[in-house]
C-alpha cells in the first residue's frame, strides 16, 4: 500500500515538470517573434522618416530655385544727348549702372538740332536729352515721343567768355563787335539760337519771331564786321576759346566746368534777354527695341530726373530748380 501512493506522488511531480517545461517552451519563441515584430517596425519608421526627409529636401530645392531672383538681360540704349550734357552724363550713368549693371548706356553727344535730324532720319534712339525745348516739341509733333515720358530737367544760362590770359576790350554781351574774333554756334544750335535771341533783345538783331534764321554772315554784319568763327556744337566754342583760336565766345555755364583755370566768363547772361534754357529729356519711340531695352529706356529717363540725378547735375553748374 505504502509503494502505491508513493509511486503516484512520484507520477504527479513528473507530469508537473513536463507541464512547466511546456510552458517556458512556448513562451520564448513568442518573445522572439515580437522584438522581431518592433524591430521591423522600427526599421520601416526609419525608412519612412529617411523618404520624408529627402522629399522634403527635394521639395524645399524646389521651391528656392522657382523663387530665385532670375538675372536680368543685358540690354544697350543709345542715349542722345546735348554736347554741353555730356561732361555730366558720364557720371549720370556710371550712378545708375552701380544699380542696373546689365545696362549698357551709349552716348551720342553732339548739337540738339543735329541729334533731332539723325532720330528724324531714322537712327535708333532710346532716350533723347536736348539742349533746348524746340528740338524736342518737334520730336513730338513727329510722334516719336514715347506719352508720358517728356519732363523738363535742368535750366542753363548763357556766358561770354575769353581766354584768362587774353586782353580783351568786350565786357559784355552787348559789346561783342569789340572783340577781334568770335567763336559762335549756328543758328541750329541751342546756345546759338539763344545768342542770337539776346542780341535781338538788345537791339542789335531786327526782331524776328525765331532767331536762329539769323545766320552767321548776319549777325557779323550787325555787329560791325566782327569776324566769327562758327561752331557746331557748345564743347567746340570753348575750345576755340580755350585754344586761344578766338578771342571770345558764347557758350554755356555749365560748360565751364573743369575749364575754371584756362578761361574767364566775362558776362553770364541775363534770362531776361535769352528766356530759360531749359533741357528737356524724354523716351524716344523706337519700333526695333526689344521690350527690355523699351523698359531699360523708361526707367533711365526716371533717373534722369530723380534728386541722385539732380544732385550731380547742380555739381556741374547746372540749376534744378526750375520753379
């Protein structure tokens, strides 16, 4: 009896164990099998970050390269200018291409009448700046004024000049015939034309509705005889003055500038005898421009007339203001 029961204590502690070896069995593939589970779940995490990352990059790249700034067209103007501008215009533009290096300004600088015949006979023009208003109002009857651009600039006066180291009996406009020779623009010319509008206030010339029909044989001969070298342009007067070609001329203050050592002004005319001189600029119609060219051109003349622009003009001996 006693060997029964403990051969079936013996067989329920076996059946224990197995059942306890069973159970840690099972159990640790079940482990296993989730941390390979979190492993992959953690990689595809990783994966899927990796992919929003680089779309995003990708994205971002984008989108700086559609808002980036695009660089602007090379462009060229042809800007015709007065000759007595060009000293002046010269720093003019080397200001506005500090901001706009992309444009190209080149200068044709000669007398106002001469410049309005090249852009009449068909030379291409973006920007015409004139020496006097008669040039430019023709310039518009024409229709080669581009509607809104026009604006007054700068005024002007008119000089007598000599040469510092030459005597000279001429002490103003008035005594001119005094002078043994006269360097002197044609009428065609802006200070030419305003030369002969004083001479005709002063008497000396008939009164004429516009002065500069007056040609140069005319106004010698109303002054005596006097011999007069005539000019094409302002800049040439003052170096037949300078040069000491001729004893006196009649030029522009403005022209003056740089030349304080070498010539004297003997009379600065009174605006009551030329009227103002005032220097129009504008954008000129130019059917062959591209419409870079055509923007390049409006936005200069808005330089031109901006204070930057004034700023250097008055350092030139020009007034601005023109109230």
């Amino acid at each position: 009896m006693k060997k029964k029961v403990l051969a079936a204590l013996f067989a329920a502690v076996m059946a224990c164990s197995l059942m306890a070896g069973c159970g840690s069995t099972s159990s640790a593939p079940a482990a296993a099998e989730e941390k390979t589970e979190e492993a992959t779940e953690e990689t595809q995490m990783e994966e899927a970050g990796a992919e929003t990352t680089r779309n995003g990059a990708a994205a971002t790249e984008s989108a700086s390269a559609e808002t980036a700034p695009a660089e602007e067209e090379e462009v060229e103007l042809q800007v015709f200018i007065a000759a007595s501008l060009n000293n002046c215009m010269q720093e003019v533009a080397a200001r506005y291409n500090e901001e706009h290096p992309n444009v190209k300004i080149v200068f044709n600088a000669d007398s106002s009448g001469k410049l309005l015949t090249q852009i009449e006979e068909g030379y291409a023009c973006d920007v015409f700046f004139s020496a006097a208003q008669k040039q430019m109002n023709t310039l518009e009857e024409d229709g080669l004024v581009v509607e809104g651009t026009r604006a007054d600039v700068v005024n002007n006066q008119v000089v007598v000049i000599k040469r510092k180291d030459t005597e000279s009996a001429v002490t103003d406009l008035e005594t001119l015939g005094k002078a043994s020779s006269i360097a002197m623009a044609d009428g065609s010319v802006p200070v030419g034309r305003y030369t002969r509008t004083a001479l005709m206030n002063l008497g000396i010339l008939a009164e004429v509705e516009d002065a500069s029909v007056y040609t140069t044989a005319e106004v010698s001969e109303a002054l005596g005889g006097v011999e007069i070298s005539e000019q094409g342009n302002v800049s040439q007067v003052l170096t037949a003055v300078a040069e000491g070609s001729c004893e006196v001329g009649t030029t522009y203050y403005s022209d003056t500038y740089g030349y304080e050592g070498q010539i004297e002004i003997i009379e600065t005319v009174s605006y009551d005898l030329t009227g103002n001189v005032i220097y129009p600029v504008c954008q000129v119609v130019n059917d062959e421009a591209t419409d870079a060219q055509k923007a390049a051109a409006a936005d200069f003349v808005s330089f031109i007339t901006s204070d930057t622009a004034k700023e250097i003009f008055a350092s030139y001996y020009f007034d601005t203001d023109l109230q």
